[in-house]
C-alpha cells in the first residue's frame, strides 16, 4: 500500500516565507486561491520542541483550511517525509527565531 502523499508549501505572509507541511492540496472553487489542509506539526510530547514549530502550531491552531492566494505561494513540493518547519526572512532568506535574542531594554552596541 503506497504511503499517503505529503506535500511542503512554501508561500509569504507579513513579509516572511513560511514553509510548512500539509496532507492535501486543491485547487478552489475561490478563483486565485489554493487551498491546503490536514496541516502537519510534531508531536507537544517531544522531548526536544523547536520554538519556530511551536509557534506556527499556536498561530494555526484550530485551521482545518488555509487559503493563500496564487500571488503569496511560491512553491507546492509532494514529499516522501516531512522535515522541519521554518520561517525565513523574506530578503535575506535567514531563519527567524520566534524570540529576542537579547532581553528587551538591553540595547547592543
């Protein structure tokens, strides 16, 4: 029995690329949208919990569908298994971590 597909989308929202794991992709009948569904997180009993998949999992908690518009998705690639989830910053193409560096109110020089 052939393993059921899954596919890793890449696509812009608020000035950053989000690249994700999904189960389905269709097109819709909301001309210029695509459609992704049965998104795919870690486990929350992982010993080892990456700040950038736990922040993506609480900002689509509860989203059976995410509709992106044609102009926002940058690639749909079918996969044979899942790798990790990632936010990068739309010029300059580095991972965004979810929380300062530094504690607020100390300025570097």
């Amino acid at each position: 029995m052939p393993a059921k597909s899954m596919y890793r989308a890449s696509f812009l929202k608020h000035g950053k690329v989000y690249e994700m794991y999904c189960g389905d992709v269709n097109s819709t009948s909301m001309w210029g949208f695509v459609e992704l569904s049965g998104l795919v997180f870690d486990s929350r009993d992982a010993v080892v919990v990456d700040p950038v998949e736990e922040r993506m999992r609480d900002e689509f908690e509860g989203v059976e569908s995410l509709f992106l518009p044609l102009h926002s998705v940058l690639s749909i690639e079918r996969v044979n298994k899942r790798g990790q989830a990632v936010i990068r910053d739309r010029e300059s193409g580095e991972k965004v971590t979810p929380f300062p560096l530094s504690p607020p109110g100390n300025k570097r020089s």
